[in-house]
C-alpha cells in the first residue's frame, strides 16, 4: 500500500524520495518479517515483555538485515532526523 501511495514498485521505490525525501529511510516487509522471525525463534524472548522495540533495533541486536543488506533504524531517524527538521540523509540510519 505504501508503494502504491506514492505510485512506485519494489524495484523503483528510490524514486518516491524525490516527492518525499525521508522516504529514503523506508524498510521493506520482509525486514519486519525477519524481525518477527527473530524474536520467535528466541528462546529468551520473554525478555521482551512490556517493551516496544522496533525492527531497527532488533536489526541491531539478532544481526538480520533488509532485502538490500542494510539495517535500517528508521524510528530513530524519524526523531532525530525528520522530526529535527533536518535534511534527508540516511547516513548512519542504514
């Protein structure tokens, strides 16, 4: 839905950073699904209860990456970039 909202597929989704720059930012479904297949196969996973993560982080900690090699930390971007006012970069977000 999101790449149809800004009228791009999988393969060119980089060009909606040209209407929305911090697009750039955007995960993929299969980087959420990684992160829900991490925390499933996590013995341990009840140290999790009560705690919101985001898949930038679980990205961090049970080393899985996006379709594209990276781990993007978009919550963390969102804050300190987008909502800073600052210009799109993704450096250090990816």
């Amino acid at each position: 839905m999101m790449l149809e909202a800004y009228g791009v597929t999988e393969s060119n989704w980089r060009e909606a950073t040209e209407k929305s720059p911090h697009f750039a930012i955007s995960e993929t479904p299969a980087f959420v699904g990684r992160a829900v297949a991490a925390l499933a196969q996590d013995p341990n996973v009840s140290r999790w209860n009560g705690t919101s993560l985001s898949s930038g982080q679980l990205a961090k900690i049970y080393g899985f990456s996006d379709l594209d090699g990276s781990q993007p930390d978009a919550w963390r971007y969102v804050t300190e970039v987008q909502d800073a006012g600052k210009p799109a970069d993704t450096t250090g977000y990816r």
